[in-house]
C-alpha cells in the first residue's frame, strides 16, 4: 500500500504560523539583537526566508511518518 504523503507548498496556516514566530522573535531581540529598523526588516526577512521553507519540511515529515495507517 502506498503512503500519501503530499504537502501543499503554499500554505495560509503555515504562513501565518511563520509570521507569528517571526513577530514574537522580533519582539523579544527587540533592544539587544535588533537596535534600528533595518535590523528589524532584515530579521523578519531572514525568519520569514528560513522558517517557511523548515515548516514545509516539518509538513511533509509529520504527514510522512504519523500518518494513521
């Protein structure tokens, strides 16, 4: 029996999961990482760049390996 394994690339659930992390990432450096707005938009950019695509490989390893069989 084959597995089902697929992930949709393009996820609002994920995104916004993304987003919140950024935020609240961005929230706690706030004063000690990240001093000025540019620092800002270059942390959010780089949680945004490294966390969507790590999310979409969490999707597809948990749909991978828990999926009820």
């Amino acid at each position: 029996m084959a597995l089902d394994t697929h992930v949709d690339l393009v996820s609002e659930r994920r995104a916004r999961s993304v987003a919140v992390l950024a935020v609240l990432g961005l929230v706690f450096n706030l004063g000690t990482t990240v001093t000025t707005a540019g620092d800002a938009v270059l942390f959010l950019t780089v949680s945004v760049v490294v966390g969507y695509p790590l999310f979409t490989v969490f999707s597809l390893l948990s749909s991978r390996f828990w999926q009820e069989r």
